[in-house]
C-alpha cells in the first residue's frame, strides 16, 4: 500500500488505503497464509504480503460493487462506502489502480518464498484469473444479469463459485504454491476453497434475510434489488443444510490429502457459524 501513496494522486490513494484498510474478516488473507504454513512453508514474512495481494482485489471488488450503477450501498463495514467518502469517479479510479496493484504485490512477494521464479507467476495467474472474467468480474457480471430474474439452482452455483468462490479459492492455491506444495495438495486445497465459498455465499444470503444493518454493518439489499438468492430458491432450513454439506465437503478435502491443520478446520467452520 505504501507505494500507491507514492503513484496515485493524494485523493485516489486515500480512497484505495480507505477501501482496502477500513475492517473486515480478512478471511481470504488468513487463508493464503494458514495454506501456507499447513504446506511446510517456513514462516517467511513474504507469506503475508502475497496475502494482502488477495485483501487489495477483494477491497477493490468491494469499492466498485457499491457503486450507484451497481449494488448503490451507502454501508459497508459499519462505516461509509468510499464513493460515499471520496465521490464516484475518485473510488472508480482507486478500485482500478489496486487491480495492477495487487500483481506486482502477488508477483513480488511470491519471488521470496519457497516456490521460485516459477511459481511466483504461477500464484499471480491464479490471483488474476480468480479477479478476471472466469472468476469474481465474471460473477458479478452474471449477479447484475440475474436481477429481476428466478435462477435455477445450477446457475446460482455458477454465479457464486465465481463471485465470491474464485478468490477464496485462489487464497489457498496461492498459499499452497508459495510454499512449493504439490499438484495433490494444491488440488485438495483448492477443492476446499470451493466448497467454502459457495458455504459463504450461502449463509451470507441467510444472513440477508435474517439479520438487521447494525449486526451485518451493511444494508441488507437482495430483497430490494430483486435478486435471486439460496434462501428463495431452499427456504432457510433447507439453505443452512446446504452451507453445512459444503463444510463437509471441504473438511473431506482436507482428510484426503492428509492435511492437518486445525485453524483451516476452525475457519470452514467459522463460515456458517457467523453471525455477520
């Protein structure tokens, strides 16, 4: 973040550091570091900067989703959005610089760990890939689409496992790479990482529409924007089942290539237990 201040105007700056450093789970930078150190990495520092690679797309995503001609929220995190803070046209700006941003924080950090010359491009492809039209832009494309309409199961799925599952996904690809981990530990990582995000997704449409603004520290908006969601399409009982059956499809995940690694455990977990 520190060299934004020195490339961007004072303005944008302040408005990409606002949408990146203003709260949050930081759940998909706890993913990369935690895959990490469950594939032997050795603790090295650059760990958490190729993490915060991930927090930089996510914030960007977040500060262009609220947006007037997207979702037009005017709360995230219990705080003003940022084009609420610092205008439209500064905050589309912002989000668009964190985007080259994050790669060279990704490319960067990753040359200093285990992976080599080789697998630092290979962690920043899948960062790319995961924000691209393949993943989360690709998402929120189709989420945009969708609105007004009744989508079937299968669509929702491939809606979300874009949306929100591509960059969770990446966080533990990205984390298994850097430490030099093989192509079973990377795909057994990976297969967590979708069944996750789409538990993710799941429960934060349970949460939509069942808790107020003040515990969500957002505006409550899939109703208001007609969207289609896991709750309308399952019921809630129904809903919360599903979110549970991904958890176990990730946690068989991890027995299956025999990772161990309590926090990844406690984190699948934590995902349909929460109650923001």
């Amino acid at each position: 973040m520190a060299r934004l201040d020195e490339d961007l105007a004072p303005d944008v700056a302040a408005a990409a550091r606002h949408g990146v450093m203003s709260g949050g789970k930081r759940l998909r930078p706890i993913l990369c570091a935690t895959a990490y150190r469950a594939c032997g990495g050795n603790g090295h520092e650059a760990a958490y900067d190729l993490a915060a690679s991930l927090e930089m797309i996510h914030g960007y995503s977040l500060m262009h989703d609220d947006l007037p001609c997207m979702d037009d929220a005017d709360l995230r995190r219990s705080e003003p959005t940022t084009h609420v803070e610092y205008g439209e046209d500064v905050t589309v700006r912002a989000g668009a610089a964190l985007i080259p941003a994050a790669a060279r924080q990704a490319l960067e950090s990753a040359r200093r760990l285990e992976c080599g010359e080789e697998g630092a491009h290979a962690a920043t492809q899948a960062l790319l890939e995961a924000a691209g039209a393949g993943g989360m832009v690709g998402g929120q494309w189709l989420d945009l689409e969708g609105e007004g309409k009744s989508l079937a199961a299968e669509e929702l799925d491939g809606l979300h496992r874009r949306k929100t599952g591509a960059l969770l996904t990446a966080a533990l690809v990205m984390g298994a790479i850097g430490a030099g981990a093989d192509e079973s530990v990377v795909s057994a990582l990976a297969r967590y990482g979708r069944a996750i995000g789409l538990a993710f997704q799941i429960t934060d449409d349970v949460l939509d529409a069942t808790q107020s603004a003040e515990t969500l520290g957002k505006n409550p908006s899939d109703a208001d924007l007609d969207k289609s969601t896991y709750v309308l399409l399952y019921g809630l009982d129904e809903a919360r089942a599903r979110a549970q059956r991904q958890v176990d499809d990730a946690l068989a995940a991890l027995e299956s290539a025999e990772i161990d690694e309590p926090v990844l455990t406690a984190l699948a977990r934590f995902v349909v237990e929460r109650e923001k």
